[in-house]
C-alpha cells in the first residue's frame, strides 16, 4: 500500500514552469508566422512587460503593428529602440520610412529613408531604401519637385496643437477637420479634434471621433485616457471606476504613454496610480513641462508625499508663474469631495436656489471650484451671473420651467426629478421654448408617481393655463426621457 502510495505522490508531482519573456515571445512569434496579428501583439505585449527593454521582442512587434496598420505606435517602437536601447540598429530609420510613407508624412519618410542611407550605405534593405527614395522624390513635372513643398501635416498638427493650447477651440476644430480628411489615419488628430469639441460642449460629435479612433485603431491609449476624462466631467462615476481600473492594468512602454496615463489619472482624482507613472517618469530623468510638475505635485500631494510636492511646485512656478495660488495644498478637498459626491440633479438644485436667495456668491465659489462641470452646469452658471451676452440655446427656457415650478411648490423631490429630465432633454437638443407645457407636464408625471394622487391632465392643464392636449404631448415625452438611462 505504502509503494502504491509513493507511486501516485511521484505522478502526482508537477515541475515548476516559469513563464518568462522568451515564453510569451515564441509564442508571439508563432502567432505571427500564422498571421493572427491580434494574438501575436497581445504576446509580445507581455513579452515586453518582462523584458521591456529586449530590442529583439520590440522590433517583432513594431512589425506586427506595421502589419495591423498601426503605423504610428510602430514608429513610437521603433524610436524608444533608437533613444533608449541600441541606436545603432540603423534598420529602424527604414521600417521608420515606411511607416511614415503609409501616414502620408512623405517629408518624414524621406528624412528618415535618408538617414538609414547614411548610417548603413550597405545595409541589409539598402536596395528597398533606395526605391522608397525614388518613390518619394518622384517628380509630376519638372518645375514642382514633390518634396519642395514643406510638409503640410506636420506644420499643420503643430499649429492645431497651438491653437488648443490657447484655448481657441473653434479655430483649432477647424484646422483639425482638415487634417482627419486630408490624412484619415493620423490618429492623433482625431484625439485632439475629440478634446476640442469637447471643450465647446458638442460631446456627440466629440465622442463620435473617439470611437472612430477606438474602432479602427483599437488599444489606442490616449483615445481611452480621453474617454476616461470624458466620463468623469460628464459624472458617469460607475463608468470612470470601471474604464480607471482597466487602465490600471495596462503598462506602457512610452515615455509619452506614461506621461498621458499618469497625467489622466491625476486629472480624474486617482492620485496613486497618478504618482506611480509620474514618478517614475521623473527618477527616470524625464524633462517635462509646467504640466507634468502640476501633476506630479498634485499625484505627491494627495499620496502624502508633501515634501517632494513641495519641491515640485517650485518647478511649476520656474516654468509657469501665473499657476501661482493654485497649489495643491489649497485646494479645500473636503468640499470638493462633497460636490463630486452630489449628483447633476442635486448641483443644479443647489445652484437654482442660491440663485432665487441671491446668493450669487455661491454661484461665484462653486464655479471656481476645482470640481468637474458638465456643459449643462457651466451653461446654467453663466446664465445665472449674466456673463452671456448671448446664452446657450435652450438655457433660458431650462430656468423658466424651473421658476414656474418653484411659484407652485417647493417640494424637493419634484425638483430633483424635473432638473433630471430636463437635463436629458437638454442634452438631447430637445426644444423647451414651450416652459408652460414642460412644467405642468412635470408636476403631472411626478404627482401621478404617487398613487395616492388623484389627479389629471385636464385639471393640471386648467390649472398653468395650457390644454390637455399639450399636456399630453409633453407628458408621452417625459415619459420617454424617464427610461433613458
């Protein structure tokens, strides 16, 4: 029994299998060899996790991503290789040329098609080089030569980045929606195209070119980091958490994928995971700019770290003196925390009656107050200051239906369900020039919620001087905004 016994023990032992980066490459490389980019580029993901600085797995998947028609992150690959691991593996200047060939950028393919010429005159795709070269020199007629002209996209970017960094949206949307038609595939573009009408409160179409970059170029990182800030100034906290933790997971190789994830994080409040990227960047030897110290002071901040966000504020100031009075250790968190914890609903309320007990001075504070604001919010904010010469479309009659209300009752719950539905339809583009009717209709559907009110459309109709039949009407629409989620 007993040498039976030993028998089953011996079987039953496993031999310990690590697996470590060469594991995850082969089998990158095989996935590859069989055409199946997708899995092979999960492989040599985290192939590079173990081994990020292996310049064999990161120029296997640079291919991959070439091959995947992702030109942009192939070439971000190609020049980490360059910059931090070996720069004399002068192939990454052609794979480089034909990257930037496939985006359209001719004058970068040229330049660095150039540059493998001078560094490897014999290399191994000298020949494929030099028909790149004639490609990208070729001329439509003798008094025009192709690469004459500057290149259009790259001045172009550089200007649309100007303009929104000076805030002048409109300009920059213009500019950008130029480059998306002109170059379909500069991803870049369609990010910061997504930001700017973002900033001018048309988050459809805002969203529409973030899932076109999500869509066709999946696993772009700054295209998820904006949707993360996207979710979290629209209050979609369940979202923010679920999309924040799946960032989390992700470990990016890029000095610029870092620097976007860490600053992201600390935009959207997760301060740890903020302080992880940033620091590292910054014991790295990374020189960023007044934002990046931002960050970095506020990630240091909150993590408990007061002394080195200290020092960083300082680097802040030396790059950008007007951040002045705006450190981190001013900021009243607990109030913050509050405000953040109050629903859309909940804000608008507090708003409308700090605007019927002309307590302006509260509008004043909770507009400077370092907490997201949706367009909705900043609309009805500005509104009540008088700081519009021209409002929004739609926010006049927003507060009309609000004050015909509060004429009636001052029942809070009726309050917080109308400011409810009347921000979806807000946001829907819904037409409320009609408050008369939007108001009855409101104080019907929420008097009906009890079923202890007996009331109808007819007598509520008589009672704001409108008809049944509007009522109605209105009525069958709050009831479609109700089931929105």
């Amino acid at each position: 029994m007993g040498k039976q016994l030993s028998k089953q023990q011996k079987k039953a032992q496993v031999v310990p299998f690590l697996q470590d980066g060469q594991y995850y490459y082969n089998k990158g490389l095989k996935a590859y060899r069989e055409q199946n980019y997708q899995k092979a580029s999960k492989y040599l993901e985290k192939a590079l996790e173990l081994d990020p600085n292996d310049a064999t797995k990161l120029s296997l998947l640079a291919t991959v991503y070439t091959d995947m028609g992702q030109y942009t992150q192939s070439n971000d690959l190609l020049l980490y290789i360059l910059d931090f691991v070996d720069e004399d593996i002068t192939e990454c200047h052609y794979f480089m040329a034909n990257n930037y060939a496939h985006l359209g950028l001719f004058q970068e393919a040229y330049k660095c098609a150039t540059e493998y010429a001078n560094k490897a005159p014999y290399g191994e795709f000298i020949e494929e080089n030099e028909d790149l070269i004639d490609l990208l020199t070729m001329e439509e007629d003798e008094d025009d030569p192709f690469l004459k002209d500057p290149d259009d996209l790259i001045l172009k970017q550089d200007a649309a980045k100007s303009l929104l960094e000076s805030n002048q949206f409109q300009e920059a949307i213009s500019l950008l929606e130029e480059i998306v038609e002109e170059y379909p595939e500069f991803w870049s573009a369609h990010n910061n195209l997504s930001l700017a009408y973002f900033y001018v409160g048309e988050v459809e179409k805002a969203k529409k070119f973030l899932q076109t970059v999500l869509e066709r170029n999946p696993g772009n990182l700054h295209a998820y980091c904006n949707l993360l800030v996207f979710y979290y100034y629209e209050r979609h906290d369940d979202k923010v958490e679920e999309l924040a933790k799946a960032l989390s997971n992700i470990h990016p190789l890029l000095f610029e994928h870092r620097y976007k994830l860490g600053a992201t994080f600390a935009l959207v409040g997760y301060y740890e995971q903020a302080y992880k990227w940033l620091r590292t960047l910054y014991r790295q030897g990374f020189e960023g700019d007044d934002v990046f110290y931002y960050w970095l002071s506020y990630a240091a901040y909150f993590t408990g770290n007061k002394n080195f966000s200290e020092q960083m504020w300082e680097r802040v100031l030396k790059e950008n003196k007007q951040k002045e009075g705006s450190e981190p250790w001013n900021v009243n968190q607990e109030e913050k925390q509050q405000a953040q914890n109050m629903s859309i609903e909940e804000r608008l309320y507090a708003i409308f009656l700090s605007i019927k007990t002309d307590s302006l001075e509260e509008v004043e504070r909770y507009k400077a107050a370092s907490v997201p604001q949706s367009k909705l919010e900043q609309d009805f904010i500005s509104f009540a200051l008088g700081q519009e010469s021209s409002p929004a479309e739609g926010i006049q009659s927003f507060f009309q239906i609000i004050n015909r209300l509060f004429d009636r009752t001052k029942q809070d719950e009726l309050f917080l369900y109308s400011f409810q539905i009347l921000s979806r339809a807000y946001q829907g583009k819904c037409s409320l020039k009609n408050d008369v009717a939007w108001a009855a209709s409101l104080e019907y559907v929420w008097r009906k919620q009890d079923s202890k009110e007996q009331v109808s459309q007819t007598t509520i109709a008589n009672e704001y001087g409108t008809t049944s039949s509007t009522v109605r009407k209105y009525v069958n629409q709050i009831k479609e905004l109700s089931v929105l989620e």
